[in-house]
C-alpha cells in the first residue's frame, strides 16, 4: 500500500467519524425522527469506522514491512556492490 491508499483510508475514516458524531447528536437531541432508523444509521457508521481502521492499520503494517524489506535489500545491494569491486 503506498502512502495515497493510506491517506485515502483516513479521510474516510474521518468522514465516518464526522457523520457518527452528527448521528449522535441527533440521536441525543431527539431530533433524529425515528430513534430506530437513528440507530441503525448509527450502527452502520461504526461498522463502517470499524472496517476503515481495519484497513488502514493493515495498509499501514504493509507499509512498514515493505519499508523494512526494501532496507534489507539496500544493505544486500551494498555488499554485493563491494563484492564484485573486489573481483
């Protein structure tokens, strides 16, 4: 996952974060119209929330396993460089 894909997972996440809070405080407020269709919008936004930060603590894992892979490679490229400068 590059750095787009992370950045794109985040904003959604806040985007949900925001409607979750406007729901809330409709929902706390009574202004919501029916306490039921409230709620499950309610329930949906978190399901929603739950699954984008799924997505992005894994894009981010990814990430970092990719950074530290890439490093090892570097490292590798380095000593083979020496290598053959010494044949």
């Amino acid at each position: 996952m590059d750095a787009l894909s992370l950045a794109s997972f985040e904003e959604r996440a806040a985007l949900s974060e925001a409607r979750l809070a406007i729901l809330e405080s409709k929902l706390a407020g009574g202004q919501g119209g029916g306490s039921a269709a409230s709620h499950a919008d309610l329930q949906a936004l978190r399901a929603t929330l739950v699954e984008a930060r799924k997505e992005a603590a894994q894009a981010a894992a990814r990430e970092q396993a990719l950074e530290e892979e890439n490093a090892k490679l570097k490292y590798q490229i380095v000593h083979l460089k020496r290598a053959a400068a010494v044949q």
